[in-house]
C-alpha cells in the first residue's frame, strides 16, 4: 500500500514538473518528446492573426507574439478569408504542436470547400518574421 501511495506522488511530482515552462528562442509552448527533445504547440484558440506566405502556406500569429507556419493543402480560399479556426484532425486535444495534422476551417468560403486538411510547420523566430515579405507578415 506505501508503495503505491509512493508512486502516485512521484507521478503526480512529475506530471506537474512537465507543466513548468521551459526557455526557447521561438515563443510558444513545448512539449517533451520520448528522444527528450522538446516539441513546439499552442493553442489554436490564441490565434490573433494570419496571412497567406508561400503557395499552401499560412503564417499565424499568437496572442503572446508567438508565429508558426502552417502547410495547407487544398484551401483555395486562405487568401481572401477573414476568418481562419484551426482544430487538431483528431479532435482531441486543445493543443497542436509542429508535425501534427490539423483542419482549418474558412467560415465563409466563397471557392471549393470550407475546411482542409494542414500540417503544422515550423515555429518562426522573431528573425524569421522580421525577413517575411510585408504582405506575409501576420
């Protein structure tokens, strides 16, 4: 019985330690992976802004500053849209980290279809950002 109580603290002291926030040069959260690397996520309810980049590509800016680029496919609308959500296309989760599938969804899309399926990224540092042509900028 003292064993098990022993090791639900040392579980429970480990899964709040893995909540503290860690340094990175590039804003955003990160998530430790199994190599001990660190993923890096948000939340895609802080996004405050977007713009279209390259061909299939949308900058995202974050509340916090934070700026990731997501690779889209299909999505003939992104240029024109005013409003973009991202959800994980899973449906699980409140947080999509670089790798993962998402869907984004252009409520109002005037061409083809109001969601498709995206990849996130890359997180962008502020040099990054900074080196974007004005108009894909976020």
């Amino acid at each position: 019985m003292r064993r098990s109580i022993a090791l639900l603290a040392a579980l429970a002291t480990t899964a709040v330690a893995g909540c503290a926030p860690t340094e990175g040069t590039a804003p955003g959260a990160r998530i430790g992976t199994p190599g001990g690397g660190a993923r890096q996520c948000f939340q895609p309810d802080r996004i405050v802004n977007f713009t279209r980049g390259e061909t299939e590509q949308v900058n995202v800016r974050l509340l916090g500053g934070g700026v990731f680029s997501i690779r889209t496919g299909g999505c003939p609308d992104v240029a024109t849209a005013n409003a973009l959500a991202v959800t994980p296309a899973t449906g699980i989760g409140s947080q999509v980290c670089v790798g993962d599938s998402v869907r984004v969804a252009l409520p109002g899309a005037r061409f083809g279809p109001n969601q498709c399926l995206a990849r996130i990224e890359r997180s962008l540092t502020e040099a990054e950002v900074g080196a974007l042509p004005s108009r894909q900028r976020p």
